[in-house]
C-alpha cells in the first residue's frame, strides 16, 4: 500500500484565489476588531473646516462654508461679534438625524469682554425647536443680575414636550427671589426677606429644596443684584418697601446701596456705598473686566433714596460716578462695547458708551417701564410694562413689537434657553415661550399664592441643563427641562481652549480641554431627530454672533473615545 507523502500528490485546495483573499481581507478586519473595537463604532468625519487661512472643508464631503466678514490671522478665524460668521448649505451629510456624534473645535475668548460671547455653531430650526447648538452663555441683565458668564451649553431638541415645573422650595424666608447666578459651579439665589428681624440674604443650592445660607452681608432687606466679575461674586443691596408689588410694606427699612464680595466661607467683604444718597443697588455687570453698578430701583421713594445713575468700582470702598440721563437707569446690560440701561421711568433705554457718552434709545412703544435685556439672535430684546410687551431693538428710537403674553400686563424676567426665548410675567407669574411674533406659547405658572394682587416671574437662570425661575411672593424658585442640553457651569477659562460636545445614544457630554464636565444621561435617542433644512453657522445661531477666535471644527458621525478627545487637545 502506498501513502501519500511529502512528495506525493497534493490534493487540490478547495478555495479559489479570489476567495483567499477575501478570506485573508476579512481576517484582518477581525483582527484590526480585537485590537480596537468594531469597525462599525468607528467615527466617521464628516466635516474638518481647519479655519487657519479660509473657510474651506478639507474632508471628502468638501463642505466648503460661505463667508460672511470673517476675517483670518495668525492661522484662525476672528468673529468681531457684530456680524461675522460662516455658513454651510443644508446637506445630507449634516443631517444628524437620531445617531451618534462628536464636535470638536478650539476657541480663543478675551480676558476682558465688552460684548457677550455668542454662539460656536448652530445647526437649529427655531420655528419647530429642532437641531444642535453649541453657544457660550453670556447673559447681562436678566432684570437685577447678571445670571450666566462664559457658560459654555451643548444642546439637542427634536419638538419635544416641555417638562413639568419642578418646585425647589423657598430659600430662607424668601418673599422674592430678586436674582439667580451662576458661580463656580453652583446656582446662587438672592432674597428680600422684609420681616422686622431679617435681612435680604444670598443661597446656594444644594439640591431638591435644599438651600444653603451663605450670608447676609447687609441690614437691608433685599440682596438685589448679584453678579461674577473677574472671577468674584458680588451682591448689590436695596430698600425694597414692598408697595410696588401691592404687599404689605416692609418691617425692615434699612437703608441699601452697598455692594459686596463674597469671599467663600460666608465671608463677605464690603466694597462701599456707591454714593451716599443711593439706597438701592439695582444691577451689576461686568465690563472690560471692570464692576458697574446701576441705581434707582427705589429711587426718591426712600427719604434717602435718590436718582444718581451709573457706577464703576475703583477698589476698596471706592466708587465713580459716572452720570445720569435724568432717569432711572435700573438694570443693565452688555452689547456690541457699549452698556445699557433699562429704566423705569417712561420705559427709557440708555447707552453708554464706557468713556462717559449716553445715547437716548428713547421708549418701546405702549412702554412705561423696561425690567430686562437679553441679545437673540444677534439683537437687543427687552421685557416692559404696562402690555407685556417683547420687543426688539433696531438701533436708538427703532423698536419693533414682537408679541404680548396672553393678557399680561408685565413681562420681566427673560433668558434664552436651549436655542429658545422665555420670559416670566405679572400678575400670574407665568412662563412663556417666544415662537415668533405675535406667537407667545404658555409653558407654566409658577406662582399661586392666593389672595394677592401681583405674582411674578422674576429672576431667570440656565444652570445644570435646565432653565431656573424665582418667583413673588411666594419666593420659591422651580426649574424646568426642554429638550436635552449640558452646560459648563464654570466660566470658560480666556485664552485658547479645547471643546468636545459628544452625542452617544441616550447620552450627551460636554469637554473642555479634554475632561468632561457635564454629561445628562438616560434619554431616548429616538426621540430627537434632529434633521431639518437649516444651513449649519459657525459663530453665529440663536443668542449672537460669536467674539473671539476659532480654529480646527470637526465634525464626526459616532463617538470619539475620552482617549481621543484627550489625544486631540494635545
């Protein structure tokens, strides 16, 4: 018998050649697999604008952005914050629809701001709140405060139902939450507390109705304006005699008008009297990294109490007047280098140029009154009395009326919030959502005391990915949820920095310079679609356009790993 050896026949192989190589080919991929994940779970880029000397995408998709007045230097692209920005036409290969992605970009914020910060990009169709934005908050003038600085927000929204109001309870013995802010990663609340024996404090929130009594730095009855300027907390005090609101007249009539700095610990140090006939500090902003104070809220109504307007901190307990336009000027705001005064005699708005000029925008029509300030998408909003009215403003003596809130006779707190526009209201303290003009949508009352004359939505806050109200008189504070979003709820850091907004499923999370910072988890993703046939904008959306520098936006269908993100700050 013989045997095949090794130098017998070979018995013919039963694969052809084309097949060994496929065979070899999907070995690889196999391989490649176990050594860094599937295949499929590969980002996919779909988008890289270097943004160094054009607007051009260097990837295959060749999505090349239309300019409009950006300017390009030193290998990035300047956004003046006026009118600049880059837009890409609608296409299939932007349309994120309810899959996973990654955007990652690095911008360049000043240290000193005379202007907000505005959006990264937008993708976002207002009209039916759906698509993605990526914006840094900047929010001057939410009637008494100053409630959000250099918050960076990631958000999602496919028309989806707004939440329920959720009740956080009252801090201390609030009657009026005057101001909510934003610091150092937590939400801070302000009070009028006008019983004889209390006196206006300052609380952080703890979670669920939990506030924390961080201190109550002056006798007077109300701590009004709260604000962060180069880094601080500051807190501006007020006479607040309750009549205004038709409530009983405080028990407490200790003077106000001093300003504060919190110094961690429930240690406060006094930063002075801005002037010695002021008794009500009623608005704090930061300017070119500079402290302004706004006065009058109370005005001749005090026996103290007089007109004398704007107000720049010089240290210690020193402060500079710097004029009045023979008005209140009340609350303030921040916009294109200039800030402006909201007043509440005949509803005046003031600018001031920062170098002692005060322009005269004069009145919004049917106004007597103006309470608050907010840039949408690109231009001045303002809250007033006596209708309610939203209205816009096209440079001085040109406003435009977009709506009134059902039969309300005062609109006042106003924030944007997940690509939207919300404000609060008197006499029910209601809630309303800006869906165009003359279309004002009802998202809640918040405030059901009985038997009083005023309820109202007074102060406004995004902090935690959600949007936060407090209310008179019942002086609860509630918060609400629309759509998904992250925010940072630390001030971005100037100078350059690495962002990463991630999209993974069910999940969103938020990075800069390669650590996550907020993440909300546990959603459906099949619930946000976010397909629509708006054209992507970079440095330009829902709040305004964008001030600063940018360079090396990517944007990826799937998910980079944290070791990627990390890798790519480097």
């Amino acid at each position: 018998m013989k045997t095949a050896g090794f130098g017998g026949k070979r018995e013919e192989s039963r694969w052809s050649p084309t097949s060994r190589l496929l065979g070899i080919f999907f070995l690889a991929l196999v391989v490649a697999g176990n050594a860094r994940g599937s295949l499929a779970d590969e980002p996919l880029l779909v988008a890289h604008w270097k943004l160094a000397s054009d607007a051009s995408d260097s990837s295959a998709n060749h999505l090349h952005a239309t300019n409009h007045g950006v300017r390009f230097s030193e290998g990035a692209a300047v956004f003046n914050g006026k009118d600049a920005y880059l837009e890409v036409a609608d296409s299939e290969h932007l349309r994120l629809g309810t899959g996973s992605f990654t955007i990652t970009v690095r911008v360049h914020t000043e240290e000193k701001l005379n202007d907000v910060l505005g959006d990264v990009l937008s993708k976002f169709q207002p009209a039916t709140r759906t698509g993605v934005l990526l914006t840094l908050m900047n929010y001057p003038g939410v009637t008494n405060a100053q409630s959000n600085l250099r918050n960076l927000c990631f958000g999602i929204d496919a028309n989806t139902p707004v939440g329920s109001w959720e009740d956080l309870g009252r801090p201390g013995d609030s009657r009026h939450v005057r101001s909510l802010c934003v610091f150092d990663g937590n939400l801070y609340a302000s009070t009028w507390e006008p019983a004889a024996g209390d006196a206006g404090g300052v609380y952080r929130f703890e979670g669920k109705d939990n506030w924390v009594h961080v201190g109550s730095p002056d006798k007077a009855n109300a701590i009004s304006a709260l604000c962060v300027c180069n880094g601080k907390l500051y807190a501006g005090s007020e006479w607040y005699d309750g009549g205004g609101s038709s409530l009983p007249l405080s028990e407490n009539t200790h003077s106000g008008g001093r300003v504060w700095r919190y110094d961690g610990d429930r240690m406060w140090t006094d930063c002075g009297q801005v002037d010695a006939e002021v008794t009500s500090v009623s608005g704090l902003v930061e300017f070119n990294g500079e402290l302004y104070a706004g006065t009058g809220t109370t005005g001749s109504h005090h026996p103290l109490g007089k007109n004398k307007g704007l107000f720049r901190y010089r240290g210690g307990t020193n402060w500079e007047s710097l004029g009045c336009p023979d008005r209140r000027t009340v609350h303030l705001g921040v916009y294109n280098g200039n800030i402006y005064a909201l007043s509440y005699d005949g509803g005046y708005v003031f600018r001031y140029d920062g170098d002692g000029k005060w322009t005269d925008y004069g009145p919004p029509p049917e106004t007597t009154q103006t309470y608050s300030f907010m840039v949408y998408q690109g231009k001045l909003h303002f809250c007033t009395w006596p209708k309610a009215l939203l209205v816009r403003n096209d440079g001085p003596g040109n406003w435009a009326v977009l709506g009134r809130p059902g039969q309300e006779t005062e609109s006042m707190a106003v924030s944007l919030y997940n690509g939207k526009l919300y404000l609060g209201t008197l006499p029910l303290a209601q809630v309303y959502r800006y869906d165009g003009v003359n279309n004002l949508t009802l998202v809640g009352r918040l405030d059901h005391t009985p038997d009083v004359v005023y309820r109202r939505a007074w102060s406004m806050a995004v902090y935690g990915g959600r949007l936060y109200c407090g209310v008179l008189p019942s002086g609860h504070v509630l918060r609400v949820e629309a759509g998904k979003s992250v925010t940072h709820d630390r001030a971005l850091e100037p100078g350059w920095r690495h962002i990463a907004a991630v999209k993974d499923g069910g999940s969103l999370r938020l990075y800069v310079d390669g650590r996550c910072v907020a993440r909300n988890d546990g959603f459906d993703p099949k619930a946000f679609n976010l397909d629509n046939d708006q054209p992507l904008r970079i440095g330009f959306g829902e709040h305004d356009y964008f001030n600063g520098r940018m360079k090396d936006l990517r944007i990826y269908r799937g998910v980079l790993s944290d070791a990627a993100i990390a890798a790519d700050t480097r």
